[in-house]
C-alpha cells in the first residue's frame, strides 16, 4: 500500500500559489473532471489535499477572496434539495471570485421533460465553463462529461459518488490525527451503508489513503458490500464489513456515523427509528469502545438522538463543523485545480 | 423622556464615512447583534439614523455602492417566504459589496430535520460573517445569536420582533415631519396588532423617541397590549390603546395602517375582510380626521382595499414608498454599525 | 420593404464601443423600453444586430465581461418558471457587470395579494433600474412601464410577446445565412402557433426584415392568424399560414419548430402528442423538402420525438445551441442599449 498522501509526501509536489489564475502545466493536475475518487492516482489525492492546505490559508485571511478565478462561470445544477453542499460549493466559487449560477431544477422549466443532454448542452451555451452537478441518478455526471466542454464536478449522483464529501473527509481526518496520515488508522463508517454515496466515495479514497476500514450497520443496510470487500476495491485494497456494532468500534481512531433517511423505514429495511437508535446509534457508551480522542465525524444534516447522539454530536471529539469549513476549501481547491486544465483546454 | 434622536441632537455624533470599511472604536456603536429595538439606547438610535442619513447619500450616487464591506460573507437566512424584506436586505449588503448567500430554509434541506442549532452552526462554518434570519419562532434569533460567531440581525421572528423595519418607519418619520422629530407627535398604528412584529418594535421604537402612540383594531386584535400600555415600554413609557377607531385618527401626524393576514380570519379572531374594511380600513374619510398632510404608512406588502384604500396608499400623504428605499439604507447602515463590531472581535 | 438590416447596411450607423458605459447620444438609441418587437424601425434593429455583434466579440473573450452597467441593479422579476431566459438574462446582466436582483414572483410573498403595480413601485424603490419581467398575462410589461420610473424589458408575457427570443432568432438566422440577410428568404415557423408568443413576436421582426415568412401547424393552433395574414402586420407586410406541412417546408431556408405544451392536449385542440408527432413533427424526411442546409431552430426546452426528432435537433443543419448563446448576447446588447436612455433620462 502506497503512503504518498500522508503528511510526509514527496518534497517535489508543486504548491500552488492560489492568488493566481490557475495553470495546469505548473501545477501538475492533468483531470478535466471531477467524477468519483476513483479516478484520482495517490498523487492526485496529495496534490488536493495540498492546495486544500493552501485555501484554508486564504479562509483564514480578513477578507477571505483570491482573483484565481475571476470572470469565470460556475453553474451549480442540482436536480436534488441540497443546502450544505449547494451553499459549499457557491462559496467556494464566489472566494475564487468566479460567477456563480444556480439553477435548482427540480423547481424549474428545466424539468419541462427536457432531456438531460439538451440540458447541458444550454447551460453550456449560456456560458457555464464549469458544471457542479446533483442529480438523483447514478452515472448522470458521467453522461454530462460526455457533453459538456469544460469541466464537470460531481456533486452527488444517487447511490453512486460524492467526491468532494470524501476528500474533505480525507482532509479532515489528517489534518487532526497526530501523525497527519489515515495509514493503519482504523475508520468506520457506521450506518446506512447501502444508500450512502458517501461511503462509496470514501471507500475508494480512505483504501487508497492506506486506511484500515470499517463499513457497520445492520445486515440489510451492508448487501453486497460483504463481495467487494472480499475482493477489495480497485482490484486488492481489502476492507472490513460488519454488523457487529462493538467489533467495529473497538480500538476505531475514526467514526464516521452516516444520516439515516427516515424514508427508508417504509422499506421494511430497518424497523424503526427508535430500534436503529438503540442498536447503532453512536453514543458516549459505543464512542467509549474506540480509542480514547476518536474523532467523530459525520456528513451531515443530523438526525441527532437517531444515528447520533446529540452530546457525542456537540462533544469535545467531534470534528463536524470542521468538516464543513473543510468543505469549502477542498471544493475552492477542486475548482482550482480543474479550471486549470480546462484553461489550457480548446477554444472557449 | 429623552428626544436625543431629533434632528437637533448632540453635534458630537460621529457621523461614519461609511465609503470605507467600518471600525467600532472611531464610530461608538456596541452591539454586536441586532435582535429588537428594546436593546438600543437613544444615543444608538441616533446612531442608527445619522448613518442612515449617510447611506441615503449613497444611494442618490449614479453608482450607488461603498467598499465598505468587500469580500464579507452576508448570509440570508430565512424561514418564511419573503420578497421585500429578504430583497431589501440582499441590495443593503450588496450595495456595501458583500458577498450575499440566499437560504430559502423552508424549501431546502435545512428543513430535513437538522436542528436549529447545528443548522447555525454549519452556516458559520460555510463562511457567515453576518447572519440576517427570519423564523416563524418568536426568539429563534436569540437561541441563534448565543451559537453564532459574527453578527445576528434579526429579519422578523414570529409575532414577536422586526426591528429593521422599527428603524426604517422611525427613520421615515423623522425626515418627512417637521422638526425632524416625532418627539410629541401622534402616531397610530391601526390594524391587527395581535399578530404583528412591525407593532411591537415599533411600540419599543417610537416610545423611547418620545411620541404620542395609539395603538386601534377591533378589541379582538388588541389583547394584552391594555395591559402592556398601563405599565408602559421599558417600565414607564405609556402609550395609548383603543378599539375607537375616530379617536385613534382624530389629529394624528402620522397613520400606519398594518396588513390583515387573510389566513387570521379562520381563526375567529375577525368576522369578515369586508366588515374589517369597513370598521377598520384607512379610507380617505376616516384619513380626514387626522391632521392636514398626515403621514400614511404601511410595512407592505398591502391588501388595497382591506386595511387601505387604493386611493389612500396611493395618495399624496402616502410616504409607503420611501419606506421601502428608506428600508435598504437603514439595513445598510446596520450591516455596517454591526460589522465594525465583528471586525473588532475574536478571531476569524 | 426595406433592407436596412441585412449585412450591407447602411455605414453610417455607429458600432458601440461596449467597454465603456452606454451613451445614447453618441449610439442613437431612443427606447426606454423593450416591449415588443413592433416598436423597432429597422434601423433599430440594424442597431441591435450590430451591438450584438460586438457583444458576440465580447464572449469570445477569456474573461467574458466589461464593466459597462457597474453597479447599476437590474432585477429579473418572473411569474412564470423559467430557466433558460431567466439565467440568460442573468448571465448578460453579470457580463456587463451589473448587480442582479432575482425575484420568483410565483414562489414568493410578491403573491401575497399585492397587486402588479404595487409590487412595481416597491422593486423600484429597493433599487431596481431595469426590469425583466415575465409574466403569464399578457400585456402586463406594458402596465409594468407605465409605472417603472426605469427601463422595463419584456422576458414574455402570456401569448403576447417574447421580443428577445425575436432579436436572438433574427440574429441566428442572419449570421448564418449566406449573404447575412433574411430578405426574401422563405421562413417556416412550425407547430402550435396560436398560443405562441415567440410566433407573435417573430411575426413582426422577421416581416419587418423582409422574410418570406410561412405559419404551419393544425388548423385549430392557427385561428386568427389567416386574417392578420390577410392583413398583413404593420398595415401590408404580409405573410402566409397553412395547415400543409409540405407546401410550408418545400425550399424553406429556415424551419423553426414550436414547442408543444403537453398540457393543451387537454384543451381539445389537439388530438394527441403522436398524432400531432406523426402529422406536424419536424423529423429527418420533412426536412429534406426544404433546401439543402436549411437551417433548423427551436426556442427550447424541446420535446424530442414530438415536435422536433432526436436527430434533427442534433444533426448538422440545428443551430439551436447557437440560439441559445445569441440569446445571452443579443440580451447584454438590449441591456446596454436601454441603458444608455435611462442614464441620460430624469433623476436617479
């Protein structure tokens, strides 16, 4: 397993300095897109976590603004409700000083039965250069980077990806473990597995960050990840999948409890809010299995009192609204990074 | 009573250069928040409307924008549909170039179930410097101000407080009466008073500047307000009650006719639209009871021909639409006062 | 008729220099508004066509914007859903670096009861210069400027008018026509025309360039219009209407094919979307009665397999998505036209 991505990385990755208006050739970044983690080599991911370093510096300046960006369109399409990453993804552009159009097309003409291809070829011809997409189906951002000129961000296609949450996890995690690297950790991922991009997208980025992985929750919510973790993501990173609450957590370093959506309990997936509550809900008694300082984390909304206690929540080993902060920066950072390659793309 | 707040006060004032960014120690404002008018002094009244003054200046530029808050995350929380108040506030941030986030929380995933708390939370965490809230619970914004790092600005809380447009009506008074002043002068506020936050700020407002109020609507809609006006405002400022509607007008300087919510009639509270407009509305017959030139004013958005007559609210007494431009430069003029207070405070 | 428009114009007309802020002494703009199409000379029209020109140079740029409207506000208001106009509009205004103020009346307290021209003088008041607005009555822009003390641009309204969507498709066509002209040209608008108003709109501009222009669809989406054909607009500039789809599309230079709304199939003028598919949809076989490269365009959002087929819409002869990125350029020109008149006008 490769340890690239740790604090300790290769001295000559290319810090980039984002007051500038990107370039891919300085930087090193050779992606158009931002579809799912898989894609991104340990290089990549070092490269990410680097220029995140470099816009959490520029959050923490007095007026938290770089020109890299200016006068570029970013076009934030989401088929889905969504504030946080919405929100996220908005002003991380705007503190690139890039315009930002949003269009929320579940409320709107777009969904006049318009097909999703005509869709972006419009947006693209009403002058969008970067596309950050939700859409309720797996694989809809790949159909638009087919189509679409400049570059497509991913920003969660129904069960499948959520790249940025996952790098911003990655960020998280290293930036407050001692040490600066997930490698050998233990991280669990407790929950609604089946349903959750984001424990897919962090499969692929905490396997190949050299984590020691942990997928929880009830037997119905874990169906078919028991076969890949047999086989390991990306052909051999090898993974844990487990009903048993105690056995995850104990000695973990990392708790990541996932949102419930309490509209799978009409399924018959689950029983009731209450029973997954008692039975994998985090709170200080299973959080006291772990290592003593795990770091809580969570995507986010809570269900607080359901797949997380409110005092675990708001404790002391919580690093939630940390993750939403680095929310921000790792998206001004994917912006950066691709608005790069596509500057140095074909004509506008 | 005090009367600092006329248009004669103390020559000390600092009136603010408010092209540049703001700073608490040159311009003497305290507050950190903005949550009702009860908390204000009648020296911070001044304040507020001497800065106003400045801001209106602003606005009559062919280019009506100041630097003053450059790069600074104004974020536009709001929990009720609203056009005017949220516009208002979207324009008074802009014109002093923030950086504007909309939150429409009744249609967004901050609704999925995420508590207030952590909702304010990760709002400040995506980048909130300023926070302008509504909510349909009176003291939402109090509970939101305790967890918030920068400035709360209270945009309406249920029946309980709506402070901007306390200081805009306030403002508006001052510069279309003679004097400059309301100190003394009869000012009514007519309608359903039961359910109104524009009431109660103002009830705080016009108060402590002295003038003589009256409060009248169908005894229905006055409940408890008998009571509030025999103790008076802040232990001793009185004001008037009454469901006579001829002796509420008689000589009045100034008439603020308040907006029937359609929806109170199921409750019981009313009989009918058309028996309240003619109990109760502001017609030019029941206008002729006040004094000559009488101000008429509403805080919008009106039912023409329930509470007021068209021919009132477009009339020459009519001041309803200076509210509104008079609305922007009072929240300009707080957005400022309150972000030289944050700029002062903790870290970022 | 006259020519005036076509690429040979006349060369004294003055080509903006649309850096800089617009002047209508020195670009001989007249109108305040932009209501429809029929108040345009073709001088007029030349003029737009020219500024569209230099803002079509304007997007080619890297950085796609000047600071001709600097913070001047302009408030897109909108009754209907829409996105495509809406963000076209938006995207023209921020080229021109203006201030955009957006407000969806249908999903907003702006339906409070309030009437139109309350909510007029209230968006003027919060700062609005110029008005977008879209509207399901028609008529309505025409009241809206009646009481607008700025400019009002129409963005549709009811059946009536769409002139921007005229102006975006007159451009299409002439910048991709040999010989840069429509005169004389046979010009096929196809489908639901009755309740069109980009047909409406259409039907002024491109007679007033000297198009042959046919109207095709059923005979019960075409009542009325034989006897304006009759007549002619503008008193004698005739046209044709048939229900005969060959006889319309045989030599057409353009085909321009209508959106069907799915919900008149209800009404009972049509019989059902395969029907009408089957009898009037513009597919690969009834284009090949029209010239040889005869351009094909639709105003969007388009049903495919209904009025348009897959591969016409995508095939080589569809400049659709050159309409669409017209439409943001022909908008800025509008913008940047009507500006110069306000500018000059009365006080701010």
């Amino acid at each position: 397993m490769t340890d690239l991505i740790d604090g300790n990385a290769a001295a000559d990755v290319v810090v980039p300095s984002v007051d500038a208006a990107p370039d891919s050739q300085t930087v090193g970044w050779r992606h158009r897109h931002l579809l799912d983690v898989d894609e991104l080599s340990t290089a990549d991911l070092d490269l990410v976590m680097r220029t995140t370093d470099a816009m959490r510096e520029v959050l923490a300046r007095p007026i938290a603004k770089v020109p890299a960006l200016r006068g570029r369109n970013v076009t934030i399409l989401f088929y889905e409700a969504s504030t946080r990453t919405r929100v996220s993804f908005e002003v991380a552009a705007r503190n690139l000083s890039a315009d930002v159009t949003n269009i929320a097309a579940q409320t709107s003409s777009v969904s006049k039965g318009e097909s999703l291809v005509d869709t972006i070829r419009t947006v693209e011809a009403l002058g969008a250069r970067m596309l950050v997409m939700r859409h309720a189906v797996s694989g809809a951002p790949y159909l638009a980077a087919e189509v679409f000129g400049g570059s497509v961000l991913n920003g969660g296609d129904g069960w499948h990806a959520h790249p940025t949450q996952a790098l911003l996890d990655l960020y998280t995690m290293r930036s407050r473990l001692s040490g600066g690297s997930v490698a050998g950790r233990k991280i669990v991922i407790l929950g609604d597995v089946l349903h959750s991009r984001v424990a897919r997208s962090n499969i692929w980025a905490l396997t190949a960050a050299g984590a020691d992985l942990w997928l929880c929750g009830p037997t119905t919510l874990l169906r078919g990840f028991e076969a890949w973790a047999g086989r390991g993501a990306a052909g051999g990173r090898r993974f844990h999948v487990t009903a048993d609450v105690d056995r995850a957590l104990r000695d973990a370093d990392v708790v990541m409890a996932l949102r419930i959506q309490r509209e799978r309990m009409s399924s018959g997936l689950l029983p009731s809010l209450r029973e997954y509550a008692a039975r994998y809900g985090l709170t200080a008694a299973r959080l006291a299995l772990a290592q003593p300082g795990a770091l809580v984390m969570h995507p986010g909304p809570m269900n607080e009192g359901v797949e997380i206690a409110p005092e675990v929540a708001a404790g002391a080993q919580s690093v939630i609204t940390d993750q939403v902060t680095n929310g921000v920066a790792v998206r001004m950072a994917m912006l950066y990074l691709l608005a790069g390659v596509s500057a140095a793309g074909a004509a506008p």
